[in-house]
C-alpha cells in the first residue's frame, strides 16, 4: 500500500477532474465557449508525456555513462508511455480544433507541425532500435538519437512557435490561459488534472519495466 500511494492518488485526481471538469463553472469567452473545459485534458496529457520524454532522454543519458541495460530499457519504456499518451493528446487537440477553429488539423500552425515533427522523430527512434540487432550498439545508438530527439521536440512544440504567428494561446504573440481565462476555478481542476495524469503515465511505465524485467527473466 505504501508504494501504491501514488496510483491511488492518480486515480483520484483523474476522476475528479472528469466529473468536476465537465460540471465545473468555466469562464464564457468568445469561440471557445464550453470548449475551454478540454483543456483539462488536452494540455495535462500533453504534460504527462512530455514527462515521460523527459524521464526517456534522462535514462539515456544515464545510460550511456553507465552502460546498464536497465537504463536503456527504462529509457525505451519512458518513450513508448510517451508516445501512447500522444495518441489522446492528438485526438483531444484535434477535437477542440474542430470546434474552435473549424478544422480537424491546419499544416499551417508552427505548433501542430512541431508535433508531427516531434513524434516523426521519436517514431524513427523505435524504427531505429528495431534495425539493430546487437544489443549495445542498438542501446548507444538509440541513447544518442534519442537525447537528439526530445532537443528537437522541445524546440518545435516549445520554442520556434513563439517566434512565429500561431493559433495556440501563448504562441505567436497570442496570450497564454493563464492570463486571460484560467480563473481561480479552472485552476482547482486544471492543476490536480496535471498531477493526475503526470502520475498515471508514471504507473504505466512502472507496468512496462515490470513487464520488461519479467521478460529479461524468462529469456535467461
């Protein structure tokens, strides 16, 4: 029970940011309207697998000064959880699209061609470590490829559209939500919806490095 605090807690803060979320007072602005209560969704997935990338490019650091199989494989695992967590941040990204808008996807907004860009990049990764079949070669390789990877996801998705025109609030020149919608009430469940989902994607990897280790045993 003691180290399953935080799956609990997960758990809990992700319920309540789906009933409160959808029941909540929000602000009425103008085109967003109700939409805005998907930002207690879009934006926390999108944080949790940034976290997740972040904890991939640590363990590939960490593995190539130490050279232990297990951080490339924690490093593996942490992408894998990532990328799967793109998938809905994608869907719910292009759902408040649709709406606010008027289209599922535009090519021409800085932000969302970085996010292809970035999981381009991070599915060339997984393509990458498939193509080599010694293991430290494959484990250096992918190591360096994917610090290379998330440098790359970080400026396409973080730094380039905020020196450009952008549709998303806090890129080009638009303001962020927290300055002008992301009252007190939104922040009761926008910030639990972080942890939450910051937290679930960690139970997902803590799953994937078990289900690892189980595999490393059954091939010995």
């Amino acid at each position: 029970m003691k180290n399953n605090w935080y799956k609990i807690l997960s758990v809990i803060l992700i319920l309540y940011t789906l009933i409160w979320g959808m029941l909540g007072p929000v602000p009425r602005l103008d085109i967003l309207n109700e939409t805005i209560r998907n930002l207690y969704y879009h934006v926390p997935i999108w944080f949790a697998m940034l976290f997740q990338m972040g904890v991939s490019v640590f363990y590939s650091a960490k593995y190539l000064n130490s050279n232990k199989k297990e951080d490339d494989s924690v490093a593996f695992n942490a992408a894998l959880v990532g990328i799967l967590f793109s998938i809905p941040g994608i869907i719910t990204g292009a759902f408040w699209a649709r709406f606010t808008w008027g289209t599922w996807w535009t090519f021409e907004d800085p932000k969302l061609n970085g996010v292809a860009i970035g999981i381009i990049m991070y599915l060339i990764y997984f393509v990458l470590r498939a193509s080599i079949i010694q293991e430290t070669s494959k484990a250096r390789v992918s190591s360096v490829f994917n610090i290379f990877a998330f440098v790359m996801l970080i400026l396409f998705i973080m730094v380039f559209p905020r020196l450009t025109d952008s549709l998303h609030p806090g890129n080009g020149g638009n303001p962020a939500f927290g300055k002008y919608d992301l009252d007190s009430n939104m922040r009761l469940v926008f910030y639990p919806a972080v942890i939450g989902w910051i937290l679930f994607s960690g139970w997902i990897l803590n799953l994937f490095n078990r289900l690892s280790i189980l595999k490393e045993v059954n091939n010995e």
